[in-house]
DNA sequence: GGCCCTCTTTAGGGCCTT
C-alpha cells in the first residue's frame, strides 16, 4: 500500500484546499460539504471559546481534566471562489464524489497520519517558544487542517524569517500552549482511528520540531499520548540521489519543493504553507523511493526515545 | 542539537529546523 496511491484523491484535494485552513474552528463542525466550503469568502470572526476535554492518558484509567475558557480569536480563512476557474472547480466536484465514494478506505490505514509544523522565536527548545502550530490530516474532509497562533508570553525577534510578531501574539485572544493542548488533543482524537496510533510527519522533526513539541507539553505538565509516533523526512530525503547516481547537496524543504516542483502557493516559513509543501514533498518522496506507509510507521520514533527529550540534556 | 560525510572514528565541517 502505497501512500501516494491511497491518497490520490486527496492530494489533488490538497491543492486545491490550500485556502481551506481553520484556527480553532474543529470545536465547531460544519454540515457543510467541502465544495460549499469552497465557496465561501473569506472571512473573519472572534468568538468566545470554552471547553472542558478529558484527556486520554497512556496510563489505563487514568485521565487529565483540562478546563479552558478563554475569549479566543477564530480566524477563518476560506478561499474565495475567484481562485477558481471552471475546470477546477469540475474537478472538485468530482474529487468530492470520489472521496464519498471511497470514504470505507480509512479504515484501512494502520495509522492517522498527520503532517505538521511549528514556527518558533529561534532554535533553542529550552529558551524559545512555538508561536504557530498548523497540521493536516492526509485524510482530507472537513476539518482536516488545524492552525493557530500561540502567544508565547516572551518577545518575538525573529520576525523577519516568518512574518509574525509580536502585536499579533500578544493579545489576550491569541491562545498559550497551555491553552492549546486540549484543544489540540481534541482535534487529534477527532481525527484518530480506534486502536491506531497517529503518525505525525514533519521535516527535520527529529531534531526541531519533536522535541519543541515535547518540552512545550512538558512545560504544561501534560503527557503526550503513548500513542504518538512520528516519522522525519528529512533522513528519508537524503536517500535521494541525482540523476547521476550522487545524493542531493540539500534537501531542505525548500529544495525538495523545487525538485518536485511544486509551487507556493503563500509566503514560505508559515506553518501551514510548509505543512502543505511538505504533504507534497512526501507524496513524491515516497512514490520516488517507493515507500509504504508500514514502512513509514517502520522508521517512526516516540518522543521520549530521542535523546534531545532527555532530562540530562 | 542531531545527523551525515569525509580530507574520519583521539575530528571537524556542513546541513537542517526558526
């Protein structure tokens, strides 16, 4: 089974979806059919959010209460129907068909897989803070995305690599981690299938974003879910070789988008535009080397058993 | 900081993430 060919459907679903993103709007499920989505303009609202979610606990029977409510900005960004020409907006329509038709297909995956990324205030796991979280679910359908700004409560210098700063972070409707976790947490179960583990993916996840992840929950005094695993791309892509035989000089995201030649679509070093590129990127990558998903959840990790989640370190 | 490569392993430089 590979993955690009059991999500065929949905990444020409992605491609076309890019404007389909949502903060914090999973709590909130629409009736609408993805192609009415598709039609809606862009918008912004705020809305009060509370919630109240029992977390699941790798512990049998143990459960965490998170109680929340806050008056959390909702930005909801959909694409507007300019963006699409007839012949695209066809295809959706038959995309959609094709994903009613073929919906049974999820419960054949071994695991969710989901393809992230953060942006932060630097490199330091110990001292810098995530500012945006933004996932896709490689599954599509509604509510298969989740971004959010998170307020990281210390100055944000680094603006000039993603654009964010600090009057956009610091307001009291821009959630913290901690708010975020159970929301997240719900977002994920609502997302996860019964008795399989969630597969995250991100490039050079091993090393950044994992255990950025880590220490944020560890900060909070959550335990991440027994069941997380991810997978990195990056030791994936350096299998690729040139067309003479010899491995790629480099293979950043943005190197491996240019290969695959895949285009941006939005301003690069946003979460949710590298999620996108990358949910491309390891589309291709794993047709190039012809990678399976029980291969893939092969090569994944917990974050506990990196050595960057040590407590020595 | 972790990983990979090589002019290497008793090391050092470069990539990758923000």
């Amino acid at each position: 089974m590979s993955l690009s060919s059991i999500c065929c459907g949905n990444f020409h679903l992605l491609r076309n979806l890019i404007g389909n993103t949502c903060n914090i709007r999973l709590l909130k499920y629409h009736s609408r059919s993805i192609f009415e989505t598709l039609l809606s303009i862009r918008r912004h609202q705020s809305r009060p959010l509370s919630t109240t979610v029992l977390a699941r606990s790798t512990r049998k029977g143990s459960k965490q209460s998170f109680s929340n409510s806050r008056h959390l900005h909702v930005e909801s960004v959909e694409s507007s129907i300019e963006v699409f020409k007839q012949p695209e907006l066809e295809q959706l329509k038959s995309l959609h068909t094709y994903k009613e038709k073929f919906s049974g297909v999820k419960t054949e995956w071994p695991a969710t897989i989901l393809v992230f990324d953060i942006e932060t205030t630097g490199f330091s796991r110990r001292e810098d803070r995530i500012i945006e979280f933004a996932v896709r679910d490689l599954m599509g359908g509604k509510n298969s995305t989740f971004q959010t700004l998170i307020n990281p409560e210390k100055d944000v210098r680094n603006t000039y690599i993603h654009g964010i700063s600090n009057s956009m972070l610091c307001r009291p409707d821009v959630p913290r981690f901690g708010d975020l976790i159970p929301i997240l947490l719900q977002y994920v179960w609502s997302r996860q299938m019964d008795g399989k583990p969630v597969l995250w993916v991100a490039h050079n996840g091993r090393s950044f974003d994992v255990p950025f992840l880590f220490f944020e929950f560890q900060r909070c005094k959550v335990e991440m879910p027994g069941d997380w695993l991810f997978v990195d791309t990056l030791p994936i892509a350096r299998q690729l070789v040139d067309s003479e035989g010899s491995k790629l000089s480099s293979v950043s995201l943005e190197k491996l988008r240019e290969r695959y030649k895949i285009p941006l679509t939005g301003s690069a070093h946003r979460a949710m535009q590298d999620v996108t590129t990358l949910c491309y990127v390891l589309q291709k990558l794993t047709f190039e080397l012809k990678l399976t998903v029980p291969q893939l959840l092969e090569k994944s990790f917990r974050a506990t058993d990196l050595p960057a989640t040590r407590s020595d370190k």
